[in-house]
C-alpha cells in the first residue's frame, strides 16, 4: 500500500528526510518513531502529499503521489498534531463539509456522477459518527469542545470517504485514559481494513496498538521492522542489554569512561538518573566487563539487571547513540 524509496528532504542546509526507504502492506499498524527534530513531520507530510521531496518517489496504493497527486491523495486519511477544525462549526456539520470536498456527498441530479443517494450519505456520516464516539457531541460547536473531543471529530473527518491508508499523528494526545482506551481499539479496527501509520511520542502508545515500527534519527531510519523483531536484534545481534546501578551514583565522567571501555558497545542513562542502560558488544563475555570497570573505578555494583530490551530500550539505543546508516 505504501512505497517509499530513496525519499529526501532538506531545508536549507538541514537535511530533515535523508534517502529514506520502506514499504507496508495492507491491514497493518506501523509505528513512526523519533526523537524531536528525527524528521518524523516532515516524513508524513510528504507521505500525505503536503510537500514534494527533493528526489525519491512515494507510490500509495500503486500511484506515485507525485505524479498522480490527486488519485493518490484519495486514498489516504491524515490527522496532523493539533490537527485545523473550523471552531464555528458543529463536528456534523464539518463532516458534512469534508465529506462534499472529498466528493462523497449526495450529488446534483443534473451532474450526471453518480454519487449515493441522499440517505446513504447520510448513514454513512452517521457509521463514522458512531464509530469514533463523537454522538453526544455532534450538534455542538467544535469550538466549545475539549481537546480531546476535538481530536475525535478530526479522526472522524480522515474516516470519510474509507481511505486504504491513514497517517495519525499523536492521536491520543489530551484523551482521559477511557478516551485513550477506545481510541485504541479503533485504531487496531482500522488496522484490519487499511495501512494505519501512528506517529507518537509515548511508547507504551506504540506498543498498545502497533506490531512494527519505523524508527527515525537525524532523518534516517535506524530500525525497521517486527518490534519482537527488534528486541531480539538488539538482545542478540546488536549485543547485550544490560541496566546497571552504581554506588556511589554515576556522574557523566563515569558515563563517558564506562562508555569507552572495551566490550562496551553504548551507554545510555535512564530517566531517573539512577540506572545506566548498557549495551554489551555480541563478543564481550557478559558482565564480567561491567564488574571489571566497577573494580577499577572503586564503585560497587548495587544493580546488574539484564534485560530482553522493550521498545523503550530499543528506541533509545538506536537514537542515542552515533549510528552509521
């Protein structure tokens, strides 16, 4: 459903999208991950068709987006972080509205197309209504909704028409935690009739909804494929994981002479400042380099925990750290 190859995007001197390429297949929900500033905006936007690249090709649904921007852009549903909704309308109404501007609407007799009749459009407004969760609210002004509700009224807006492939930028953002839970059940339903593409900064969202990622960094991607798939590289292939505690506590001069021992592959620290998440070259004979570095720095080892590696560890293994593409 979804070709990208070689796609390249600069601005300026900053290269924000570097000859970026996968492909996804249909039923499926992909998760697009990266720090801040990894490209991730600027990647949706040219997969959406917003921004042309500066050379490769984006092909949805067999058409290449640059070549046939219109029929391509048919096939595809896009919800933006703080997606634009007109405030003065109610979320029936802009339905009503999209709907028309995608030509889905009840059409002129006199036009000779021939579109759904008027109460077909009407239930088909009513299903997309439904089935995001936003009936309380459908006569009210979006204006006066809260974020949360808003947020639903634009998915609601990327559903008319039942586009092949919807891109979903942090689609959970301000829901309460039954908001969040329902919206993930869509998303897995949506993932059983169309390509689905959730970009998001929380990973246990990711983990919730989604079974592979597409992992981006300084707009590259650094890791593709399975997330038990990825766990295992980095378990395996990549080395082990191993999360560490110091006594006394570690400061960055231990960070940066953990990090350029040998057998040591890479050294990231956790968000509580307290444990150190270390990554073991595949040839390093276990912890024994850990206990070693430890003796030598006259530290104790107050925790030494190896991990499978979640998606957490295998995100932030593969952004932290200077990759080479």
């Amino acid at each position: 459903m979804i070709d990208v190859h070689a796609l390249s995007k600069s601005y300026g001197k900053l290269k924000a999208v570097d000859q970026v390429s996968f492909s996804l297949g249909s039923q499926q929900v992909t998760g697009l991950l990266g720090p801040n500033g990894a490209g991730k905006t600027t990647l949706m936007r040219l997969l959406t068709g917003y921004l042309y690249p500066d050379s490769g090709t984006v092909r949805i649904c067999g058409l290449d987006i640059g070549t046939h921007s219109t029929q391509a852009r048919a096939q595809i549903g896009y919800v933006p972080e703080n997606a634009p909704l007109y405030p003065e309308l109610t979320p029936y109404e802009l339905l009503e509205f999209v709907s028309v501007a995608r030509g889905h609407s009840a059409g002129d007799k006199g036009s000779g197309r021939k579109l759904p009749g008027r109460h077909v459009f009407r239930e088909q407004l009513e299903l997309v209504i439904e089935r995001v969760g936003i009936s309380e609210v459908r006569q009210r002004v979006i204006g006066t909704l809260s974020r949360g509700f808003k947020q639903r009224v634009a998915v609601a807006a990327a559903l008319i028409g039942t586009p092949k492939v919807l891109v979903l930028d942090e689609p959970t953002s301000a829901l309460d935690p039954n908001q969040t839970h329902e919206m993930r059940e869509l998303i897995r339903e949506l993932g059983q009739e169309a390509t689905v593409i959730v970009s998001s900064h929380v990973l246990s969202e990711i983990e919730a909804v989604c079974r592979d990622a597409v992992i981006l960094h300084h707009g590259r991607v650094v890791g593709r494929g399975d997330i038990d798939t990825l766990r295992h590289d980095l378990a395996s292939g990549m080395g082990e994981l191993i999360r560490v505690e110091f006594d006394p506590p570690h400061n960055d001069d231990i960070v940066v002479a953990l990090d350029s021992t040998p057998g040591i592959a890479g050294v990231v620290p956790e968000h509580s400042a307290r444990a150190l998440l270390v990554r073991l070259q595949p040839e390093a004979e276990g912890p024994q380099v850990l206990f070693d570095f430890a003796s030598a720095q006259g530290l104790k080892l107050k925790r030494l925990e190896p991990t499978a590696g979640g998606l957490e560890e295998v995100f932030r293994v593969l952004t932290t750290e200077d990759r080479q593409p």
